[in-house]
C-alpha cells in the first residue's frame, strides 16, 4: 500500500498536474502582489510588491521553458 509520500512523489511526476501547480503559484504571486497594492494605498508599488511580481514572471519563464519542445 502507498504511504503518502509516495502518492505525492508519483502525482508531481505527472507533467499536466506539475504544469498546474507552477501555474497556480504564478497567478497567486501576482494576485498577492496586486492585492498589496490596492491594500496599502501608495501611489508607488513597495519592494515587496515588486519582488512578488519578479518571483512570478519567474516561474512563468521557468514554465515557457521547461514546456518548450527543443
């Protein structure tokens, strides 16, 4: 019987849920980001908006290149 670990290890080897996942961080990167700047009212976006918004452009350049066929 699969203990949970393994389960884990066999659903993130799938490509489509790996793809989904990195996806959905992306966008909750973003969206965090977005929400901190409507939250904090500045007229300027802070560091840490701006190092969300990195860290997702990040992993979607990370998904553009790992889903490339070469």
């Amino acid at each position: 019987m699969d203990d949970i670990g393994d389960r884990v290890f066999y659903w993130l080897t799938d490509e489509t849920n790996l793809t989904m996942l990195l996806f959905g961080l992306a966008t909750l990167l973003g969206l965090s980001s977005l929400v901190l700047f409507f939250v904090s009212g500045e007229q300027s976006a802070s560091r840490l908006e701006f190092s969300l918004l990195v860290a997702a452009m990040g992993v979607l350049f990370y998904l553009s290149l790992r889903n490339s066929g070469f």
